[in-house]
C-alpha cells in the first residue's frame, strides 16, 4: 500500500475515532477507580489515541503524558485536552516511552489493543521500560484482544463498528500469516455526501497470548498480575472477546 494512501486512512479514520471507539461506562469507572482507589498521581497513556482515556485524570488536575505514532489522533487529543494545563500530548512511538516517563509514573495505559502492534520481541523491551518507567508500586493498565480465542475459532472477522449516524462503517479482517504474525485489513466506507468512497488500510499485527504476556510482565518486574475479560473485571476466561490486564510492582 502506497504510504500517501497509509496517512489518509489515519486522517479520515481520526475524524470518527471517538464515535467509533466511544468510551465505555465500564471503562470509564474501572479508570475512575483507580484514579480514587489506587493512589495514582500521575499518569502515562502509550498510545493515547485522541486522549479519551487521560480525561479522568486530566480532568483532575494530575500530570498526563500521553502520545501516539499517528499525528491526527495527536492532534484531536491536544484540542481535548486543552484546558488541562498539567496535561500534554506528543507524536512518538513504543520505543520513546523512556524520555516520557521521567519523572516516574503511578499508573500507565495501553490500552486500544495497542501492545500487539510491535513483535513481540519488543513487547518484551516495552514492558521492561514500563516498569522502569513506574513508581516503586506503580500499576499498568493493558487491554488487547483474546487472541488464544482468536487463533483457535479461526476467526477472520471482527465485528462491525459504525458510527452513531450509521454513515461510517468500520471493518475489520484478519488474515493469518501464522501463529505470530496477522494481516490487519481495514475498511472504512463513507456514504454520506455525493460521492461515497472507501478508505482502505493494511498493517501486520503481532498476536500476544495469555501465558506469553504473563511470562514478559513476571520478567519486566511485575509480581501482582491480574487477568480480566473485560473492563468491568468480569473473570478472564478462554471465551474472553478480550483481555485486560492489571499488573503492579512489587
């Protein structure tokens, strides 16, 4: 794929972000929660999209960092968060997460199945610098897909998002390359206006699997692991549609 075509899928799909990846009540009080209940004092997102999930705290007054590889999501994330003066955005990817995270962090995010966008040799490296980049007893807050469940049901399709209005639809194909690597095709079709049109993108994902993640964040330096199906910590199970993981330091 051309990359001029690469940046305009991100432009057009960052105009409906949020409508189509709105935030959920459970996710917002499991934030919430920790924000209250969790001692947190300030915050990173890895990957922060347009921000949606540093509100909480943003809007709290604490200190947030939070950045993200593509410029338009950066962009919408900056406007967001505008009025949150102790709040800032910046473009940059995994690998610049130790410059972010200085002072030390209480609580890091990444969230958005962001992880499995990196091999996993560097999921490794980035776990590594999450801790680093933690308080003594900081926390991090991961959600990827089930890919065990995944894998297993051969599932080549994810379900189909549109916007509020119904004109935008999202969707989403997943070819298997192998158990390690997955082409991540995507589709977003606009019908409103004269002239209804697609933007298509294509991006390999590389699949994290329960154990395999539990293993990486043991080696990063994280003891209390916490596995959940969902964002309102219902049980982790092989059936889970998603995995959400809460893990602190020692």
């Amino acid at each position: 794929m051309a990359a001029g075509t690469h940046v305009t899928f991100y432009t057009d799909i960052s105009l409906v972000y949020d409508d189509l990846f709105p935030m959920s009540p459970e996710q917002r009080s499991l934030l919430e929660s920790l924000r209250e209940e969790g001692g947190v004092r300030s915050v990173i997102d890895c990957g922060c999209g347009t921000g949606s999930q540093l509100m909480p705290f943003a809007e709290a007054g604490l200190p947030c960092v939070g950045f993200d590889p593509d410029p338009s999501l950066v962009a919408i994330a900056r406007r967001k968060l505008a009025f949150c003066p102790r709040t800032r955005v910046e473009v940059g990817t995994f690998a610049d997460l130790p410059r972010y995270a200085s002072p030390p962090a209480d609580l890091l995010l990444c969230l958005g199945n962001s992880l499995v966008h990196v091999p996993q040799e560097e999921t490794g490296r980035f776990l590594g610098d999450a801790s680093s980049g933690l308080s003594p007893r900081g926390t991090i807050l991961l959600q990827i897909l089930n890919y065990e469940r995944l894998l297993r049901d051969g599932v080549t399709e994810l379900p189909l998002l549109r916007t509020g209005d119904g004109s935008v639809e999202f969707r989403r194909k997943y070819v298997w390359e192998s158990g390690r690597v997955v082409r991540f095709g995507t589709a977003l079709r606009f019908s409103a206006g004269d002239q209804p049109r697609i933007a298509r993108n294509e991006i390999p994902l590389y699949p994290l699997y329960p154990e395999e993640l539990w293993e990486k964040l043991a080696a990063a330096g994280f003891t209390q692991v916490r596995f959940f199906g969902d964002f309102a910590r219902s049980e982790f199970s092989a059936g889970s549609d998603a995995l959400v993981c809460l893990a602190r330091k020692s």
